[in-house]
C-alpha cells in the first residue's frame, strides 16, 4: 500500500495541474469583464480596480442580447429535436435488423463522422441557398441536424444492443407495433445517452460561429456568437465588452452542462462499447 502513496500523490497533482490551466481561461474572462481597456492592456491578470457592471450594462445597450439569445434557443431546440429523434429511431433500427443493408447504411453514418465540415461547407451553402434554407433559423437547425445525426446513430446503435429483445417479444405480444414498442419501451430505456446527445450537442449548437456565418444573413437572425463577433471593429476591439457577453453566453450552456453532466462519461461509453 505503501509503494502506492507516490502514484497517488503524483497522479492528483497533475489532475491538479491540469484542473488549473483548464480553469485559466475562465478565471481570465471573469476578471478582465470587469475592467475597462485601458486596464486590460496595463495589466491582464491582475484583478481590477473596482468590481464594475458596466460592461455588463453596456453588452445590453449595444447588442441585441436577448432577441439574439432567443435566435439562438430557436436552433438549438429544432437541432437537438430532430438529432434526437431521428437518431434514436435509426439507431435502434438499424440496430434490431440484421443483412448488410443494415450494416452498409451504419457504416455509411459511420464514414459522414470522419468528413471535416471545412471540406463542405462550400457545397452546403450552395446547396442550402437553392433549397430556400439561407438566411432561415429554421433552415439552420435542419442544417445542423443533418450535421449532428451520424453521431447520434453511433452511439444509439451501440446502447441498444444491451436492452433485451425480450422486452419487445413481450410488448408484441400484448398488441404493439413497432413505433409503440419505441415509443413506450425503448426510448424511456435510452435516457442516459439521450442525456449525453443532448449535452455534446448543446455545447456545440450554443457556441457555434462559422455556420450561423455562413448561413445568416439578417442581422435580426443573428445567433450569440455572431452578435458578440459585432464588438470586433476594424481596428480595435472592445475586449471589457467581449469578454462580458462571453460570460453571459456561457452560463446557460454551463448551468445544463451542470445538470446533465453525471450521464456524460456513463452514456458514451454505454454507446460506443456495448
């Protein structure tokens, strides 16, 4: 027991370590929120002279905070519906048939994991611009769905596979069809990678920047990080503001991410290896 004392103490301070740099970043967009220009350029990690709001203030005043909030809830929302729900009935689908039809089309989910969105967001935008989705909230979410659902399947897939068949037979038995047998048996049965989708996808939904770029057009439609992204002048850039609408933006996706992040590590791993 002895010999293991030094891993031990090794072994939490490097968690130690890494904690803080991770926490680094945070610590410095908290401080420097409060301070004024002038103040971040003298000196970037001291603590500011006087805990003031105003840049708080100020990020309400200039930006269409809320309105671009709620642009942003209305994306995410269709995106997490549509990943989720498509998704969850490919999975188990694909799942619970057998043949090589059934195996190309996963593997097909599978391979549209590994495209870089770089390498296509050219053709996307085109497309989406002659499909009348360009500039559209509602045309983004459907974007992102498309985006979003091949790692959903993934991890569907594999958590179906460790609920019973019996369950169905049994549901069957009694007089359910298929969609039934989903509906009421197995979906209440994927909650934990339900949760785990849900999480990956809102930090990504929420803090999205280059496709609500590409995609919006109307300042009115603007999404958070595309109205914060307006606080970048040619020249100068009003950093106390930034890093206050920052703060702002990341304390939904936080709150949630502290509601649901318990399933996070349990559902990927019930997905990817059962």
């Amino acid at each position: 027991m002895r010999k293991n004392v030094p891993l031990s103490i090794t072994i939490n301070l490097i968690l130690t370590v890494c904690a803080v740099i991770s926490f680094f970043p945070i610590y410095m967009a908290i401080i420097n929120s409060f301070k004024t220009q002038v103040e971040i350029f003298t000196s970037v990690l001291a603590f500011p002279t006087s805990f003031s709001f105003e840049n708080y203030i100020g990020v309400f005043e200039e930006l269409n905070l809320l309105g671009s909030a709620f642009n942003t809830l209305i994306v995410t929302v269709i995106g997490l519906a549509g990943i989720v729900f498509c998704g969850s009935l490919a999975g188990y689908k694909l799942a619970r048939t057998s043949g090589k039809l059934s195996g190309l089309f996963f593997m097909l989910f599978i391979a549209s994991m590994l495209v870089p969105f770089h390498s296509i967001m050219i053709t996307l935008s085109q497309m989406a611009k002659g499909l009348g989705l360009q500039g559209s909230l509602y045309g983004l979410g459907l974007i992102y769905i498309g985006l979003g659902v091949n790692m959903a399947v993934f991890l569907y897939h594999g958590f179906v596979k460790s609920i019973p068949k019996e369950l169905e037979e049994a549901a069957k038995i009694d007089g359910c069809n298929d969609f039934q047998i989903f509906i009421r048996i197995i979906f209440p049965l994927l909650k934990p990678i339900t949760a785990t989708i849900l999480v990956l996808n809102v930090l990504w939904l929420w803090n999205d920047f280059l496709l609500p770029l590409i995609m919006l057009t109307d300042v009115n439609n603007y999404t958070l990080m595309l109205s914060i992204n307006s606080l970048f002048g040619q020249y100068v850039a009003d950093w106390p503001k930034i890093l206050a609408a920052l703060v702002l933006t990341a304390l939904p996706v936080i709150v949630f991410y502290g509601f649901f992040q318990k399933y996070i590590l349990d559902g990927i791993a019930d997905g990817a290896i059962k």
